[in-house]
C-alpha cells in the first residue's frame, strides 16, 4: 500500500512522447522560442511525473528538437521512443558502424525492432532479423538480410552461427543473455536489450562477461537535442526511416480507444493521441 500512498501524493500523469508548441522559455534559452514547433521524449525516470498527455509540460532544452517542416504532429509523436531506443542501443552501446558489422535482432516485426532493422541498416550493418511468420515480408523490405521465422523453426537459435554477431539487440528481453553473448557474439560484441525477461540470467549474462571482450547491456534511453536533430529527425524526414501509426484518437476518446487497440493482436504501429483542446 506503500506505493499507492506515493502515487495518491504525487500524481502522476501518463505517456513520455511530447510533440507540441513552444509557448514560453527560459531566460537562458536560445535555441528555442516561441511558436516553434517540437518533438522530443520526456526522461523515462522515477522522479517524472508530468507527463504527455498533459496541455503543458515543462521540458530541458536539450531534450528537444525543432520538428523538421514535412513531418506532421501525428508522425512526431509515433517516432521518438522506438528510434532513440534504437539508435543509443546500436550505435553508442552496440558502436555501431564497424566494418562489415553483423546484427541479430531479435523482435525485429514490433515497433522497437522494425525501427532498430532500419537503423541498423543505416549505419551500414547487416541485419539477421528473427520474426513472426506475419512480420517477414516487412522486415525483408525494410532491408533484413537473413530472415528467421520463429513461428516455424523449433530450434530458432540453432540456424545461427557461432560468433557471428558484433551486436544482439533483443528487443523483447526473451533470450538467455549468458546464452547468447557466450556462443554468438564476436570477440569485442555487445548484447543489449530493452527489458530482461529473466533477471538473474540477465545478470548472469553480465557475470560472465566480467573478463570478456563481450559485454551484456541493458538501453535506458535518452531524449537528446542531437540525436533528435541530426539522426531521428533527418532519417524521417528523407523517408530513410518508416514509422507505422496504427491510429488516431482524441484524447475524449484516450481511455477506451488506446486501451482496446493496445490489446488488439491486429495492432500495426503506434497509438496516437490527440491532446489539444483537453478533455
């Protein structure tokens, strides 16, 4: 009841994905103003507790970037999470790009992996992808090299090589990270994943790893000015990048309609909600 107790003194408002319009700033403030228009993430951590869907939030400078001109509000809001998820895992914890660098994604069909396939891509890495049998059509024209159909391989991680892999991105944290990291990674590779499923294999995985070249992380992402600008940004806007935006709604319609497609196993992309003019 402990946690209730902190939630009832401090209420909490939910979802971290902010698009929106600059209405004041600070007096030290000089890459924004007002009227502009911005996209970012707000930080994912205990102490936050505005949240997105919100009519006004206060935001750090440098966790936001000007929107580029030919990306609409709905696409800003689909973007940001998957994409700083993706690029802070692959290139600042995976060091991506390396000669001839080689990636398994595991998840690669949902929104983290498809994203995480083409920003791999990107930054010139091959990518072997490991989907459900719904998902192997768009990872392929994504730009998946090797393709795994988990539906249908009982023995998925047996198709694989043994040290073959710079970096191992489990996107759903399903994988033995001891497993993985000690019989698929290169000398120097990096496995990382979003959230352990299991976190005493997790920690394990990190064990074992202690006099290794290879290394077991775990992405706490970031929403930083650069990478928004120079790398999430740029990529949507030369449509290098392709977000899938499941639907819309009003946020009158927030309770029930995210709720339902959230569970719905139809679901192809991002929820967006529409927050101007409140409830």
């Amino acid at each position: 009841m402990k946690a209730i107790s902190f939630v009832d003194a401090k209420p909490q408002v939910v979802e971290t994905t902010k698009p929106g319009v600059v209405e004041a700033v600070g007096a030290n403030v000089r890459d924004f103003e007002t009227g502009m228009q911005v996209f970012g993430n707000l930080p994912y951590a205990s102490s936050t507790t505005q949240g997105s869907l919100s009519e006004h939030i206060t935001v750090k400078w440098d966790a936001l970037a000007v929107k580029p001109r030919n990306i609409n509000m709905d696409l800003a809001a689909a973007a940001t999470t998957e994409s700083l998820t993706d690029l802070q895992s692959l290139r600042d914890i995976g060091k991506l790009p390396v000669q001839g660098g080689r990636v398994l994604i595991n998840g690669a069909g949902g929104q983290v992996g498809s994203c995480a396939v083409q920003i791999a891509v990107a930054l010139g890495s091959e990518v072997t992808a490991i989907v459900s049998t719904k998902d192997i059509e768009k990872v392929t024209k994504l730009g998946a090299t090797t393709v795994i159909d988990r539906k249908k391989t009982p023995n998925v991680m047996g198709q694989l090589k043994g040290g073959e892999f710079d970096v191992i991105f489990d996107t759903p944290g399903k994988l033995s990270a001891r497993k993985t990291t000690t019989k698929y990674l290169k000398r120097g590779g990096v496995y990382v994943n979003t959230s352990p499923d299991d976190m005493l294999d997790f920690l394990l995985g990190k064990l074992f790893t202690l006099f290794s070249s290879k290394s077991v992380k775990m992405i706490m992402v970031e929403s930083k000015k650069a990478d928004l600008e120079r790398g999430i940004g740029e990529w949507i806007s030369n449509s290098d990048l392709k977000i899938d935006i499941d639907s819309v709604h009003d946020i009158q319609d927030c309770a029930s309609a995210t709720m339902s497609r959230q569970k719905d196993p139809a679901k192809h992309g991002r929820v967006v909600v529409k927050v101007k003019g409140g409830f």
